[in-house]
C-alpha cells in the first residue's frame, strides 16, 4: 500500500504571496491531518478534514485554510505569507477506528518563506 | 539533514545497549499514546501505540510503558542499533476528535 504522498517537496515564497499544498492519503483513509513542524514550536496542529467536512481546528489565524475533496485527497492553502510561516508541514491520514488506525505522516512540504 | 528541533534533550547510547526514552503527557484524561520517529528529511513514522487501559505494551525490540499516576510514558528500544539513531515524539490523543498532542522530542544518538 503506497503511503501518504505530499506534493511539492520543497517550495520558496515572497512575504504577501499565497501557497498551496496537496496531500494524497493512504488508500481507504477519509480522515486527513495537517500539522505544522517548526523548531521552535514543534509539531502543532492545524486541521483535520473527513469526508470533505473540517471536523477539527488548531490555534491558527484564518490565513490558513484547507479542503478535502471526495477522493479524499487534500490541500491546505495559506494566503499573505509571513516569514513565521517557514516551516515543515505535514500530513497524514488514518482509518476511522481512533484506537486501531494510528496517523501516518508523508515526508512533508518544506515551505521557505522569504 | 533538515533540523527537527535545533534544542532537544539527547540521549547517546551504545550500540547493542537498551535504549529509554521517557515523556510527561499534560492531560490526564488522554486516553491513546503514540510514539513516532523522525528521521532527517521524513516525516514520523509511527513505531508503538497504547491506550489507557493497558500499562505495557510490547513491539518488535519496542515497549511502551504508561503511567497515568504521574502522567508518563516511556518507550525502551532493546538492542539498539545505529538505524534507531532520530528524533523520538510521544503523542496524546485525549479526545474524540483525532487531534495528537506532540511532546518535544528526545533525539537518539547511536554510538558505533
């Protein structure tokens, strides 16, 4: 079974400029996360979407967006970038049981803002 | 490599020795504990799971142990190798929702 796949690996932006990440899950997995990994704060999270709907949200400002599709692949949108927004972004998805589905993480999008 | 977390705690051991990695978890009504590794560059792997109602849980040269009197978690690798060397991250769920709290991370450095 492929793994989480997140796509671009690596991106630079300017400050005020907006972004794009996708994410495809594990096959069979309706349930996607996104976190945010940076040094100084460590792994936060930002959202979590099932079956297209945000069941859940993280402490942070509404330039931080996302959607799921019906496929179950998402993206996460951040507009008017700031140099703060450099960092590490994951995602990663599980079954529907929270005790036997644990998250599994893709590789990331590493997002450099400048 | 890509940095994880430029001021974690690190544990160095010898290769062939056992390994503890230990973790304080803040809400005592968490009910699911992960651990995760992080290699440079990847994202966490998920190594060992435990819910509330066990206090050990044992994997493949993996155990977990919990605490709920002091809110604590423990992983132990046996036999460590230099493969085990990354950062290690405790997760609690403590919810229905699917939300993780992620612990700092302890960074492993195997010794040859």
């Amino acid at each position: 079974k492929a793994g989480v796949t997140q796509t671009p690996r690596y991106l630079i932006k300017t400050r005020g400029q907006q972004v794009t990440l996708s994410c495809s899950p594990i096959s069979g997995h309706r349930s996607v996360s996104w976190y945010q990994q940076t040094p100084g704060q460590g792994l936060q999270f930002l959202f979590e979407y099932f079956s297209e709907t945000q069941r859940n949200k993280g402490n942070f400002p509404g330039r931080f967006s996302g959607r799921q599709f019906s496929n179950s692949r998402s993206e996460m949108n951040v507009s008017t970038l700031e140099l703060g927004d450099s960092a590490l972004y994951l995602c990663a998805s599980r079954g529907e049981n929270r005790y036997n589905s644990p998250l599994h993480f893709g590789n990331g999008t590493r997002l450099t803002v400048t | 490599g890509e940095s994880v977390g430029l001021h974690l705690p690190t544990l160095s051991v010898q290769e062939g020795d056992n390994s503890i990695i230990n973790c304080a978890y803040s809400n005592s009504a968490s009910d699911y504990f992960i651990w995760y590794k992080q290699e440079s560059g990847k994202g966490p792997q998920f190594i060992i799971d435990i819910r509330s109602n066990m206090d050990k849980r044992q994997g493949q040269r993996v155990t977990v142990l919990l605490n709920k009197t002091v809110k604590h978690l423990s992983l132990q690798i046996a036999a460590t190798q230099p493969g085990d060397s990354a950062v290690y991250f405790c997760a609690e769920n403590g919810d229905s929702s699917y939300k993780l709290i992620f612990g700092s991370g302890t960074r492993l450095l195997v010794r040859p």
